[in-house]
C-alpha cells in the first residue's frame, strides 16, 4: 500500500470518526432486543459455529439465517455484554473499512478504463460515509448485517475488478476469492445477491480485450454462470435450513410492492438529494393500483436504462454507477414484497453509485485548474453540512424514547411508532404520557396487518398494547381499567396463538 491510500484512509476514518463521535452511547432499538439483549446464544461465543447450522438461533424473532451476522454480536457480547459501546464501535469501523473499499473500487474502475480519478474517487467515498441516511445502517446496531454485507459486496467486487484486470499469477487469487467473498455477503445479508449482476454489467460495459493485460480470447460467461450458481445453491441451502427462502410475511402482492416501491424509489431519491426529515419507521400507504406517484417511479426508471443505452459506450463509467444504483437497490424493492416498504438502511449500498456519480459530475461542472478551488469547496461545504446532519441525526438514536418519539412526530398515523413510544415511556416511568401512547395506538388502524394462510401478519401485536396499558393504568392507581386492559391483553393471546413473530412490540425484515 503506497502512501496515498493510507492517507485516504486517515482522512475518512477521522472524517466519520468526527460524523459519529455522539453515536458510542446510542441504545439498543427495535430488532436489537430480539437478535441481542433478548437472545440467550449471543452470549456464549462457544454458539457461532452452531449458527451456521441453526436457524433458531438467530433472534428470538423470526428464523432468519444470517450467521456471519449473529456471530459478530456473539463478539460484541463478549467484549461488552449488553453495554452498547462495542458494538457501535464494530459497526462504525466497519463503515470507515467500506468507505475505504469504494475509494478503492472507483480507483481500480477509473484505471481500467485509462482514466486518473483525480479527487472522484476520494470525494465519491466521503460523501458516501458522511451522507445522515446511512445512520439508519451505522447507528442502529442491528444495521450490522447490511454494513457487513456490503463489506464482502465490495471485497469481492475489488478482487473481480483485480482478476479480470491482472495478467500476473495473482489472478487465480482473485478469481477464486470472489466466490468467498459472495458467500459471506449472503451469510450476512441476502442483498450481497447483486454482486454477480454488477459484475456481469461491469463485462457487457467493458468487452474483453478492452483491457491491456486481459486476453480478448478468454471466456467471460462460464465464470458468471458459476457465481449464479453459487447464489442459487445458497438460496436452495437456506431454504431447506429456513423453511423458506424469501420473507413469507407480506401481504402484498408483486404487482402491488413493485407500484408501491416505485412510489419510494421517490421518497429514496429525496432522501439522497435532501436528507432532511429522515425517518425509521416510514408510515407508508400500500399501492394496489397505478397511480401519478407510481408513474412518475416508473418514468423515473424507464429514463434511466434508456440513457444508460444511449451513453453506455460514450459514458460507460456514469452508465455503471447510475446503474448501481437501481441494481442493488431492486433485491429488496422489486420482486420480494416486505411488509416495510421503505427503509433508509436499504439504501446503504446503492447510494455509493450515486455519490460516484454525484463527484464525478460535481468535477465536471468545475473541470479546469483554475476552477479546481471552486470544484474542492463546493465538496468541503457539502461534506461539512453532511457532518452536522449526521451529527443531529444520532441524537434521535440516544434511546428508545428519543427514537420514537420523533418516529411519532413525523409518522402520526403509525400505530407502530405510538406504540413502540408507549412501551419507551413505560420502561422509562413516565407512566401518564405511555398510556397516551398506547390509547392513541389502539385508536389506530388494526394492528394485524392482513391475513395469510389464515395467519396475522402484524406490525405490533395488539395483545402487548393492552398489556403495557395496563400496567400504565396499575402503576397510576387505575385498578379497575388496569384489570380490563390485562383480561383484554390475555383474550386477545389465547385468539391468536399462531401469528408468525411474536414479539413483545414489532417485527421488520431485518
């Protein structure tokens, strides 16, 4: 490594070393308590290779399999049990690693196409790390798996790059470690599935011979066809461990999530461009029919292929990051309904392409020497202001109460966000403000979601409502209405045995 990238590396890492120095002390939240504080095996390290085997193991939730994941909390345990510090630690130098890949990556992309990315590179990775979405990926702990996941994302995409560039004996090393690092993304996360499209975009973009140590005679497709089938082994692996393969849960049909999320495909882009009033509980209408919002996604995408026919042998570089962008976006906002339909985490690793695509445009606009100065402060001014909305943003996460009540403020209507904030301000003795909390919930829409297969499909389970409200109504001396809430809370138990992920307040597909 010569001198430049571990400067690079210096300057990130005290870049969002300064972006989250508020976040160490931040709460557990949300699904935290069920795949750490409240998941006996996390704290027995001697359990990780157990992990890999069992899907019971994972949360106390839902059987997910995510063992690379889970394995790290195990760590975490160890280190600092429930004391949050180690694991906010982990996730933040995780983030400066991935900052530093995607340094590397757009630097290796800009060589092979003969090009110098100058300060694109640098910039490209700094607004990625310091942007406030990613805060829902960074500061929420159970963030974890996505940040891992796009740790071996980048990894394997870095040695793909290396493989097909490098003519030396190196090269076998990179081929064959691309594979492990696919693995190991999808142990963590299922969304590292779109590591092998980017990489076949990546050949359609660059055809053989483009390169001066790459033969034009050497096949491309056989080592594309084994890394789907890589991805397609592993699905038909954790499907047999799992049960199933993707989130059974949703009520949604395709068709209505693919309206839905070109709806969001919206809501992400704002978010991107205008990082304000950022949200992580986004209380989202379904779509079950077209509509101008569904349209203008749907344009919005249309636009964007046809562009990136047109400029893809002009612009092949623009074309690969704006493409990015939609690519790793789609394995959780296309064919795979969730009940969540929006999530900032989930923009984790498609907002890299576009912060590449953001500099690179930003250093045209401002291409020429005598402008250079213009172009490195219009870059420190965003990246400044990045930081202090980073910074505001991890306030909200200083705990249960603080997250969820500003979750409320700006989602009204959800009956998850009040009822999370009851329970909050429950645990918190604030027993007058919980049970306006909890009877603002129960006047809410219902909290079972739909039914499938003859089974709830729940954001928050009803039962635990009533359940908190009454014991808000004992602990204010409300003996009788305390009594009501509990006979409710034990009816509405014994009614709905079977609904999938009980929880003691939500479930997501985290």
């Amino acid at each position: 490594m010569t001198s430049r990238p571990i400067a690079v590396f210096a300057a990130l890492a005290l870049l969002v070393l300064l972006a989250y120095s508020n976040s160490f002390s931040a709460g557990f939240h949300f699904d935290d308590f069920a795949q750490i504080t409240l998941n006996p095996y996390v704290s027995d390290v001697s359990n990780i290779p157990r992990f890999f085997v069992r899907t019971d193991l994972a949360d106390t939730l839902s059987r997910q399999y995510r063992p690379v994941t889970t394995s790290s909390f195990a760590l975490n345990h160890a280190v600092s049990a429930d004391s949050p510090w180690s694991y906010h630690a982990f996730n933040i130098g995780l983030h400066i690693l991935n900052a530093f890949l995607l340094y590397l990556v757009i630097t290796a992309l800009f060589a092979a196409y003969g090009k110098s990315p100058s300060l694109i590179a640098f910039a490209a990775a700094a607004l990625f790390a310091l942007h406030p979405v990613q805060t829902d990926a960074v500061t929420y702990v159970s963030g974890r798996a996505v940040l891992l996941a796009v740790f071996f994302w980048l990894s394997g995409f870095l040695c793909f790059l290396k493989f097909r560039e490098d003519g030396g004996r190196s090269r076998t090393v990179y081929a064959s470690t691309v594979p492990f690092c696919l693995l190991l993304g999808l142990l963590s996360k299922e969304t590292a599935v779109s590591l092998p499209a980017m990489m076949i975009l990546h050949d359609l973009l660059r055809p053989a011979g483009d390169s001066p140590n790459e033969s034009s005679g050497r096949p491309k497709w056989p080592y594309h066809a084994a890394m789907v089938a890589l991805v397609g082994l592993f699905f038909v692996s954790k499907g047999r461990l799992q049960g199933f393969i993707a989130t059974p849960d949703s009520p949604l049909r395709v068709a209505d999530y693919l309206m839905t999320e070109a709806k969001v495909l919206l809501l992400y882009l704002r978010l991107l461009v205008l990082p304000i009033n950022q949200n992580f509980d986004y209380y989202l209408p379904r779509t079950f029919a077209p509509d101008a919002g569904v349209a203008a996604g749907a344009a919005v995408v249309a636009a964007s292929l046809v562009l990136a026919v047109r400029y893809a042998r002009r612009e092949p570089l623009a074309v690969f990051f704006g493409m990015w962008f939609l690519v790793t976006l789609a394995p959780e906002s296309s064919l795979v309904p969730i009940i969540d339909v929006a999530r900032e985490y989930r923009l984790y690793l498609p907002s890299m392409g576009l912060a590449a695509l953001a500099a690179m445009l930003i250093d045209r606009i401002f291409r020429g020497a005598a402008r250079y100065t213009a172009r490195n402060a219009v870059f420190a001014c965003i990246l400044s202001l990045f930081i202090v909305l980073t910074l505001s943003r991890n306030r909200v996460w200083s705990d249960d109460v603080s997250l969820w009540a500003d979750t409320a403020g700006k989602a009204p209507y959800s009956t998850r966000a009040h009822a999370s904030l009851g329970s909050a301000l429950l645990r918190d003795g604030r027993y007058a403000e919980a049970a306006a909390e909890l009877e603002t919930a129960l006047r809410l829409k219902p909290m079972v979601v739909a039914v499938v297969n003859g089974r709830g499909v729940m954001f928050v389970q009803r039962s635990e409502v009533h359940a908190d409200l009454g014991e808000c109504y004992q602990r204010l001396g409300r003996q009788a209405e305390a009594e009501e809430q509990f006979r409710r809370a034990a009816a509405l138990s014994v009614q709905t045995p079977d609904i999938p992920n009980p929880s003691p307040s939500l479930t997501s597909d985290m």
